[in-house]
C-alpha cells in the first residue's frame, strides 16, 4: 500500500478530482466537535471488529 | 477423493459426447443450458433449505471439462461435521431460453459415466494440509524475509504526516499499520489425472481486510471542516495462499 493509494481512495470517497489545499491558518484553529470524533472512534473499533474478505 | 483435512475442492463435470451429436440435431446452433448446483441442507427440524451454490450457462454444442466452485458448500459442510449429515449437492438443468422443450432440457445434458455409475455429477476434491501449503501469519519482525520465505503479513507503516498531499488535509490519523503480505507459497504436485482449474500458480494474497477511518478537512463555504471518511480495504488482516480468483477457505455460515 502506497500513500498514492491511499491519496486516490480518499479523493474517490469525496468525489474529487483533486486533493484541497487547506492553508496552515485555516486547522490551525480547527477543532473536531465531539460526534465527529465519536464517529471516528466508532469506525476505527468497527473496523478491527469487522474484516471484509478479499479473494 | 478425501484427504485427511479438506480445505480445497475441485468440481468438475462433463458432458458426453453420445449426448452432444443428438443435440445437435435437436437444438438450435448457439442453444444453451443453465446448470444451477445447489446446497441442500437439511434442518434438525427436517426442513429443508437450498443455497445457491454455483450457475452456468453451458453451450449445447460445446465439449469438456466444466469446473463449478463448491468450495463455499464444502467448507460449511465441514463446520457442521458433528451433525454426520452427508454433503448433498443439487444439480438441476434448465433451457436458458424458456421454450416448449424447456422442461425436457435435462435429457439434453448428460454427465460423464465414473466406473460402475449412471451417469450422475461427479464431484471430485482436491484437498491441501494449510499447515504446509497455507500461509504462517505473521511474519517474524526480527527476521527480514528472504527469498522463497513463505507466504506472512508483513508489518508497514504508512506515514501520512511525511506525505505533502496529506498536509492540513488530513487531521486522523497521523500514520497507520497497513501491513501487506510477502513471501512465496508451496505449489501442490499436479498429477497426470488432474488438471487444475484454476490457471497459474498459488500467490500469497491478502485475504482478509478491514476499512482506514481518517478526518479530513473540507472546505464549505470557504472554511474547513472536518469530516469523517472510509476508506475501504486499505489494511491487511490476514495473508493466504491462493489461486486468482479461487476463494479462501473462512469459519461463515450462510
């Protein structure tokens, strides 16, 4: 797995064709609300439960 | 055949050559015939299930070997060993183009003779030991894997904060463990009376994997906000040994 891959996965999920440029200034500041982050914490207990099956 | 531990399978049936000059006469060129194997389970209630094991369009006017997977049918069976239920596999054969000579099509078709049999499905299966021929986990960090070192899950680490495209763009993780599988897996001997279905060698496969959460920063109304993505498939769970395209063998019921 290359972060190349990684990049593409991410731009298909968000249907974009290219990746933001998001200034420093503009997270500097950012703060992640409390369900946005219970939703990652979620999904990353998720995602060591459940493994999806390849060939 | 059976070997001790069943874990890979071949199916395989043919159809005769007095069966195809008669179709020819009676059928259209281009005919072909569905031919649907089904898993028959039977309930401890003696109700009775079928799941859909494998389907096929098979040419009329065609001949050889024709490979239906029953591996997933096998492998359930197997879990449910203790019950002592036999494996009864369903083979049923339709027209593929209803007609008036739909319901007769399973005179058209008509399976290769074993010794001393009538004409019924054969099943054959091709069983390998995993703890030669399958993968080892994971691999041993203190030892970098040589060549022709046998199939393991590597550990790899992503990192995302050394990677400029990931910059104030993604803010979770910073890094991951993705993992990803090396090493070579032992070939099964190939004996004259068995020609394996599937082509090329047996590779060492990413089997199972699971989903990457990330929060990323999107830009709405021209501020950033951060929101939670999935990425499917991004981390190896478990590395197997397998043919392209051939199934690997998994504790799931249906």
């Amino acid at each position: 797995l290359t972060g190349e891959q990684v990049r593409a996965s991410l731009l298909r999920q968000l249907g974009l064709r290219e990746a933001p440029v998001l200034d420093q200034r503009d997270v500097e500041g950012l703060v992640t609300p409390a369900h946005v982050r219970a939703q990652y914490v979620a999904l990353l207990r998720r995602s060591h439960g459940a493994h999806s099956r390849g060939k | 055949r059976f070997s001790q531990r069943v874990r890979e399978v071949a199916g395989r049936l043919l159809a005769a050559e007095a069966a195809l000059r008669r179709l020819e006469r009676l059928s259209p060129h281009g005919a072909r015939a569905r031919v649907t194997v089904e898993w028959l389970r039977i309930h401890e209630d003696s109700s009775n299930r079928t799941y859909l094991v494998d389907s096929r369009l098979v040419s009329l006017q065609g001949s050889g070997w024709k490979a239906f997977d029953v591996t997933e049918a096998v492998n359930f069976w197997r879990q449910l060993g203790r019950s002592g239920q036999p494996l009864l596999l369903q083979v049923s054969v339709q027209r593929a183009h209803l007609g008036p000579r739909a319901s007769g099509a399973h005179t058209l078709l008509r399976f290769a003779s074993q010794p001393g049999g009538h004409g019924e499905p054969q099943l054959e299966l091709h069983t390998l030991d995993l703890g030669a021929y399958g993968a080892q986990g994971d691999c041993d960090p203190e030892a970098p894997a040589a060549e022709g070192a046998r199939c393991c899950r590597q550990e790899t680490y992503v990192d995302l904060r050394g990677m400029r495209w990931a910059e104030n763009w993604v803010l979770e993780p910073p890094g991951f463990l993705a993992y990803e599988c090396v090493g070579a897996c032992q070939q099964p001997p190939e004996t004259p009376t068995f020609r394996r279905p599937f082509p090329g060698p047996r590779q060492c496969v990413a089997s199972e994997t699971t989903s990457l959460p990330l929060i990323v920063g999107v830009k709405e109304g021209g501020r950033p906000r951060p929101q939670v993505v999935s990425l499917p498939n991004m981390r190896v769970e478990k590395c197997s040994c397998a043919w392209d395209g051939a199934p690997v063998p998994r504790r799931l019921g249906p």
